[in-house]
C-alpha cells in the first residue's frame, strides 16, 4: 500500500472524466463545508479555517521531505517556491489574523492562479502522494478563499486590485 502511494503514476488524463470527477467532488466538499461552517460559531468557524489552512501548508511541507527522502528534490526545480507552494504556506497567516490586506493580495492571486491549475494541471500522477498534494494544495486554496469570502465576509474592493497588482510586482521581482 505505501508502496502504490509513493509510486509514480502517471495515469492522469487532463479534460478527462477523471478530471471532471476530481474537480465535482472538491466542488462539493468545498460548498459542503462552507454551508457547515456558515452554521456555527465564530470560534468552530476560526478553529476549522485554521485547521484547514495548516493542513494545506502540512501537506506542502510533508511532500517536500518526501521528495528529499525519495531523493527527488531538485532545488533548481523545487526553488524558489512555486506561487501555489508559497500562497498554501502563507495561507495560515490570513486565517490566524484576518488582515484584510493579506485577503486582497491572496484573494486575486489564488483566483487568477490557482485556480488556472484546477483548470488546466501539469501534473498527471494519479491516485498516488503528488496527486493528493496537488488536488489538496491547488482545490484547497480557492476553497479557502470561498470560506474566507463568505464565512469570514471579508469582499475585495476595486482598491484591491491595485493592491494585488503592486504585490504581483513585488513578488516577481524578488522570486
């Protein structure tokens, strides 16, 4: 079994049913858990945001050490940080304090990017460790987002976009 989920796989077709299908579930498990949580208390509705955006950025930090010990870590490929990998490690940041100016740059940089790689992925392993990463981290972070949306109630305003494009500027200059 650890074998199979450590395994190379690459038997993920892009615009296929199975592709449809990953995307329908983390569709339903995303309304499914704003629906719940727009239910319950402030604290329930903190501690689940938190749990969820430490889990995405576990689940980042795990895959890391599993490519060091498969020894597949590459640092000119795994370095500096993909968008995605670093948006999923800061994400906790927004959960914990609910700035408004971390959702504003997050909220557009998740929209246009992460949610370009639940529509198109580069990844074509399936049913194996990279499959769950890619899925939880890319799905996981524009479900985030929703929940920061409409359980948090935080909106991006037209001064927000101005503020996502200063950030976009920082951030390719500096990765």
């Amino acid at each position: 079994m650890i074998d199979f989920f450590l395994k190379d796989n690459n038997h993920f077709t892009p615009f296929s049913a199975q592709h449809l299908g990953v995307v329908l579930f983390l569709i339903f498990c995303g309304v499914a858990l704003i629906l719940w949580a727009k239910k319950q208390n402030k604290k329930t509705q903190t501690r689940v945001g938190n749990l969820f955006t430490f889990s995405i950025a576990f689940t980042i930090i795990f895959g890391t050490f599993l490519k060091i010990y498969k020894g597949d870590f590459n640092y000119q490929e795994d370095l500096p940080l993909h968008l995605c990998s670093f948006l999923g490690l800061t994400a906790p940041l927004l959960s914990l304090t609910k700035k408004f100016v971390y959702y504003e740059v997050f909220f557009f940089l998740v929209m246009a990017g992460t949610l370009q790689s639940v529509i198109t992925p580069d990844q074509y392993n399936y049913l194996n460790f990279p499959f769950f990463r890619y899925w939880f981290v890319h799905a996981g972070l524009v479900i985030f987002m929703m929940y920061a949306t409409f359980v948090y109630k935080m909106r991006p305003t037209i001064k927000s976009v101005w503020k996502y494009i200063c950030y976009l500027c920082l951030y390719s200059i500096t990765f």
